[in-house]
C-alpha cells in the first residue's frame, strides 16, 4: 500500500530547506560578525623592478587594525648596509637580515613611485589566527628575534612568509606549485633575469652558482619567489585562503636592453686574440703575449675565487660549480713560470686536451653552463696552443 505525504508536510520540508540554504549563505557574515579582533591580514606581493637586487619581486604581510587604527608592514627583507664587514659577510653567506615594519602608505609609495605595482590577498583567518599571527610577528620583532642567516633561494623573505601562513592556519593549506614539475632553481632565476634583460647578471649568477642549482625544485621550494607564493596561495588546494584581493597599479617596468652582450664581447675577445697572433712583427708578438697573460692570470683568479665560494663560505648552490673546468686556479702559478720551463708545455697540452673534451660534452653536464662563455673557452685554447707551440 503506497502512503501519500500530505501538501503541508511537504511545505514544512521545503521551509526547512530553505532556511538551511539561506542559513549556509550567511555563514560568513555570521562568522565575520563574531570576529572581535577587527584585524585584517594580507599577503602583499610587489613586481619586479629594473635594479638586480629587485628584479625577483618582494613578498610582505600587512596587518590592518581597526582597534588601534593602525596599518603595519611587516617586512623579513632587511639588512643593514652599513654593518661592519658587510662585503665579506655577504660574500661569506654570514649576513644576517632581519624583521622591520613599516607604515603601509610609506610602504606602498616607495614601490608605486619604483613603477613597481603590488597586489594584497586578503587571508582567510579566524579570529584566534589573525591574533596568533600578530602575536608571532611582534615577537619576532624583538632584537634577540628578529634576525635570521639569509639565503637566497631556501630562507628569504618570502618563504618566511610561507611558513608563517602555514604554521598558523588549520587546517595547515596544500600550497600546490607555480611552474611546471621539472623546473629547476637556474630554470626559475633565468626567467626573471631573461625578462628583464639582465645578461651580464645571468653570467655572473651562472658563474658563481654551482651544480646544486639546477636540481628540480619541489612545489614548495618553488615558493622561494614571491610571484610563485603569490600564486601558489591563489590556488590552496584543500579551501580558500584568499578572501579579498586588491591591485594597487603604479605602471609597466621598462626594462633596458642590452645589446653589449657577454656573448658579443666574448667573441670579440676572442678575434682580437686571433687578430694578434696573425701578426708577423715583434710588436704584435710582444703585445699577444701580454695579452695571453693577462687572460690567463684573469681566469686563474676567477678560478681561485670559485673555489674559495666553493670550501669556505656558507652558500649552499655555489658549491659543486662546473665553472671550474675552464677556470683552473693553477693558471695564477703557470703564468709567472718561464716559457721554457719543462713543466709548461705539459700543462698546456693537458689544458687543451681538457677544453676541447669540455666543449663536446658542454651540454651533457649535470650543471647548466652559460652559453656565452663558449667564445671565452676557444680562445683559452688558442692561448695554450700557442703555448705549445712557443715550447716546441
């Protein structure tokens, strides 16, 4: 026997169907009216800049009070330039950076007026959150807190920034990446500095940066850049961790070309130094042995600079640099030795030797080697050729 459900039941059912619809809808104005604290914390993410040390963008967190009436900036990427024995600690990787503040409109205006736009993700805290994260930044503001041993790609500003969202909020967010699965740490920087046509930069990071650099980041080391964080935060797997956004729009960055290239120059060394050797007169002689010298002795230092970077700093990715296959710091030695020496056309053939294999197998290393410096590697070995042949 089928029973019949009546016309008022099923109105009562539809009542309160609707008013758990209605109730859902305003959950977060119910949950926001509970909010007492009257803080808002935001991600900022300002653009790249034109200067080097901007040209990877800046990540930040601001924290609005309506209590206090108070609009703070709170910022991991300072240091003090004019600490004692800045350039070594800095090349030392013994540089300490440390947590500052700053008012929000002197914040904003000094990236605006850089032509830098910045962008604010509003988070999506609870009330108990919002107050553990203020609490945790004002301690850490504390002088016996607040500095941190700086490191480019694993502990800067930004992943600073990361680890705090994920720390506070629960449950804790899946951050997923923001570049494809097989990006390395060279791959990342290089985009940056191939926008913004910063090629005697890209050498110089190449030469200094070692075989570390170009292992496969993981989704949440991809996050050492702030676009990425940026990104990253957008995309939360597991809920919304953004609740508002807002864009604060300075300009476009005109970005320099440079058409004096490291390859350019490279290869015009390198016809210069086979410009002097075609030279049959004593003087082009003399001044091609000169300029051998000064070559050799140019790369021996590069050389011995690597290897200090290499054994006696603190950097991690300058470690294990391939650079040091072209740049042999023994060159300091061989250069001050007299040509007829026994010891010098050995050297020298065995320098050749080495080029020549490195040249073959120049894109089969484990580290990603500037194609610019190719140029610079044929003409080392058209100076110790001549070397050679001077001995024979």
């Amino acid at each position: 026997m089928r029973l019949k459900v009546s016309p008022l039941r099923k109105t009562n059912k539809l009542i309160r169907f609707a008013l758990m619809l209605l109730l859902w809808q305003m959950n977060p104005f119910i949950t926001k009216a509970q909010d007492s604290s009257r803080l808002r914390i935001s991600l900022l993410t300002c653009a790249p800049g034109d200067e080097l040390y901007s040209i990877f963008g800046h990540s930040a967190i601001r924290i609005t009070d309506s209590n206090s009436v108070s609009d703070i900036v709170y910022n991991f990427g300072t240091f003090n330039f004019g600490e004692k024995d800045f350039y070594l600690k800095f090349m030392r990787g013994k540089l300490l950076y440390y947590l500052s503040t700053e008012d929000f409109n002197d914040f904003s205006f000094s990236y605006l007026a850089s032509n830098r736009n910045i962008r604010e993700q509003v988070l999506q805290l609870s009330q108990e959150e919002k107050q553990l994260l203020q609490a945790w930044l004002n301690e850490n503001l504390q002088e016996n807190n607040r500095y941190y041993l700086y490191d480019f790609f694993l502990d800067n500003c930004t992943t600073r920034l990361r680890d705090l969202i994920e720390k506070i909020r629960t449950p804790q967010p899946i951050l997923p990446g923001a570049m494809p699965p097989t990006t390395s740490f060279r791959d990342a920087i290089h985009l940056y500095l191939e926008k913004g046509n910063k090629q005697w930069s890209k050498l110089g990071i190449d030469l200094l940066l070692g075989a570390k650099t170009d292992r496969i980041m993981t989704a949440s080391e991809q996050q050492f850049l702030p676009d990425n964080l940026m990104l990253s935060v957008d995309s939360c797997r597991n809920y919304d961790l953004v609740l508002d956004e807002n864009n604060y729009a300075a300009g476009k960055s005109n970005f320099r070309d440079e058409w004096f290239s490291p390859l350019f120059f490279f290869s015009l060394m390198l016809m210069i130094t086979l410009g002097l050797r075609a030279g049959k007169n004593q003087k082009l002689r003399t001044a091609a042995e000169g300029w051998d010298n000064f070559h050799l002795f140019i790369t021996g230092f590069l050389g011995f600079l690597l290897m200090l970077m290499w054994v006696a700093t603190d950097h991690k990715m300058t470690k294990d640099n391939y650079n040091l296959l072209w740049a042999w710091p023994v060159h300091l030695i061989m250069v001050f030795m007299p040509s007829y020496h026994p010891i010098v056309k050995g050297y020298f053939r065995l320098h050749v030797t080495f080029l020549l294999c490195l040249l073959i197998a120049w894109t089969f290393l484990p580290q990603q080697l500037n194609t610019a410096l190719i140029p610079f590697v044929i003409q080392m070995i058209v100076i110790g050729f001549y070397r050679i042949r001077k001995n024979t």
